[in-house]
C-alpha cells in the first residue's frame, strides 16, 4: 500500500516553489543591473543613486522584491521539504542545516525589505531641491545601503553550511545535482571570507558565480522533482 497524500503533496510544492524561486532570482539580477547600468556599486553612492531616473529606481525597488521572492522565502519550503526528506538518514545535521537557511532567509529578507521600504521616500526627499533635505536622505540611504550589504555579507557562512551538508546529504542518497549545490555553498563561504579580507576583486566574482547557480540548482532541482513521482513515497 502506497502512502502518498502528504509527502507526495509537498513535493509538488517543493517543485513548482523551487522553479518559480528560480525564475524570480534571475528577473531580480536583471532588474538590478538594469537599475544600476551594470555599475553595482552605485547603490553606495548615494548622491547618484538617488537621483536616477524614475523607471530605474522603481527597477531596483523591484528588483528589491523580488529577491525576497526568489533568492530567500521560497527557501523555507526547499529546506523544509529536505529536512524532512534527508533527516532519517542523516540526523541531526540536517536540524543544523534546517537553522541555518531559517537564519539565511531572516538576514537575505531584512537587508532587501530595508531597501525596498525607505527607497522612495528617501527618492522624495532627495528630489526636493533642499541641500539639507538631500544631504540628510544621501545620508541616510548610504547607512541603509551598508546596513543591507552587511546583512548579506553574514549570508555566507549560513549559507555555506547549508549547501554543503544538505548537498553532501542529496549527493550521498543519490539524488541528482548535490555536488552543485555544495559548489554553491562553498562559494557563499568564500565570499564572505574574501569580504572579510578585503579581497574585492575576488569577492565580486564569487558572488556572481552563486547568484547565478543557486538559481539554476533550484530550477534543475524542481523539474527533477516534478519528473519522479516516486520521491518521497513510502510503503506500508
């Protein structure tokens, strides 16, 4: 007798939410960089950044959305569904690796509400043609920015833990793409280590390197997902 109506049920959730997340992350680094012209570290020149036309300010605040649908809270179903899939077989690393992408999503979705929520009425402000209204909101926008990046930054080594033991976990139960995602783990650690370093060059081009393939894991991982019904099935 097949046991399917709650497991199989959440991993066509897992699924579509795992293709959905990727696609979203994708449109997020295209508005992003639509926003900013390519020239990511705008974002902390604040005299520039806030005085860029509308369409590319309400790019960014959108793309600022749509990180927090793609990149983070579609997370807290992926971790759920593999924590409650791999922890039989792995243990307590799996509660581990449970916590850290719970503290992953909080850190990803405060530095890009922060953003998202003061970016306008800073806009305004800045618009206003008052030297002091401008100095205070080109303030107050380059703390918010540092705050964000800071936030972010702490991603790493989280993130890096949860990569690297849930894809060891996915890798070692022969499921398909786990050595991916512990690539993708091990860059977010390495990236926060070259922050920390000050290595900039290098920290840039890892972080390049993970916003592209976490993405592309999630999308693999869903259409595997939505294309072998049996995972996750148990027998009476």
């Amino acid at each position: 007798m097949q046991n399917t109506s709650n497991f199989s049920d959440g991993r066509q959730f897992t699924a579509w939410a795992a293709i959905i997340a990727a696609i979203l992350a994708w449109a997020c680094a295209g508005f992003y960089a639509a926003a900013t012209g390519g020239d990511f570290g705008m974002v902390l020149r604040p005299a520039e950044f806030l005085a860029l036309p509308t369409t590319a300010i309400d790019q960014f605040w959108l793309a600022m959305i749509l990180d927090c649908l793609g990149f983070y809270l579609p997370f807290l179903i992926i971790g759920a569904y593999f924590w409650a899939r791999l922890r039989p077989e792995h243990g307590v690393p799996m509660d581990m690796a449970l916590l850290c992408i719970v503290v992953y999503v909080i850190l990803g979705t405060a530095g890009a509400g922060i953003q998202f929520s003061t970016l306008h009425p800073l806009v305004v402000a800045h618009a206003a043609g008052d030297s002091m209204s401008q100095a205070a909101s080109e303030k107050a926008w380059l703390a918010i920015s540092h705050a964000a990046q800071g936030l972010w930054k702490l991603e790493g080594p989280v993130m890096g833990l949860w990569g690297v033991v849930v894809g060891r976990a996915i890798h070692r139960s022969g499921m398909p793409f786990g050595r991916l995602l512990m690539f993708v783990g091990l860059c977010y650690a390495t990236a926060f280590v070259t922050s920390v370093l000050g290595l900039t060059v290098v920290f840039e081009l890892v972080q390049l390197i993970f916003i592209l393939l976490l993405p592309l894991w999630a999308l693999l991982t869903g259409i595997h997902l939505l294309r072998n019904p049996s995972i996750g099935v148990t027998h009476e």
